[in-house]
C-alpha cells in the first residue's frame, strides 16, 4: 500500500515560497522521499511540454536508489499531482511518459469549496436536519 500522508499546517502552508517548501508538506516525514519529488518536478517542470517519456538517468544524477524513484512517482500519481501518458495518446506521438495532473489541486479546491459552503446555515429546515444526522455517520 502507498502511503500518502500529507502534512497541512496552515502556519506552514502559508509560508509555501518555493518547492522545497512543496515537498516538505506532501512528503512530512522523509528526507530522501522529499529531494525525488523535487527531481521529478524539476524534470517534467523544464521537459519539452512538460511531458518526460521516463525518469531513466535521474536517479544516477542525483543519488537515490530506483526502488525510491518508483515509490515517489507512485505516491505522486497516487495523489494525483502526475498522470501517466499512454503509448495511445496521439498528443505526445505515442510515446508513453508523465506529465502533471490536475487532480490534486482540484481536489484541494474542492475541499475548500465544501468548508465554505457548510460555514453557513441555509435557513431551510431539511438542510439543518441533514446536517444533524450527519452526526450519527461519522
């Protein structure tokens, strides 16, 4: 199992001025975990289209073993911050490769959204018992 642990202290989140930053609140606990998020966003980040076909070599350049490539890329795909293209897709010439995703951060927005719109009551009477019996789901 992947884990995908993510550490969001608005303190911190606040202060978010670059990658390292980045990489210290979706990887919290790993030092290793944190340096190969950065390679692979550097790498699609400065790729052609920002599309990387693979992240052969990057482990050489840097230092870190594949087995902690592949676990990270995982973990980034997992979440939803890289896709995975197919060899299929006519837009990159059918060739295979990473690229961003949007999913993470509109997941993230979401979320936001859904606190937002729950801060208010709406005045109905089925909307305030609704929210009641969220209670005994939880």
């Amino acid at each position: 199992m992947v884990r995908t642990k993510i550490e969001i202290n608005p303190a911190n989140a606040r202060n978010i001025s670059g990658l390292d930053d980045l990489a210290r609140i979706v990887f919290p606990d790993n030092r290793t975990h944190r340096q190969v998020f950065v390679a692979i966003w550097l790498e699609i980040k400065y790729a052609e289209d920002q599309f990387a076909p693979s992240f052969t070599g990057i482990e050489k350049d840097n230092g870190f073993s594949d087995r902690v490539l592949e676990a990270v890329r995982a973990r980034m795909k997992k979440m939803g911050l890289l896709k995975r293209i197919s060899h299929f897709n006519p837009h990159h010439g059918h060739v295979g490769g990473w690229t961003f995703s949007d999913r993470f951060g509109n997941a993230l927005n979401k979320v936001a959204q859904a606190i937002n719109d729950n801060k208010r009551p709406t005045g109905r009477q089925t909307d305030e018992q609704k929210d009641r019996d969220s209670l005994s789901y939880v």
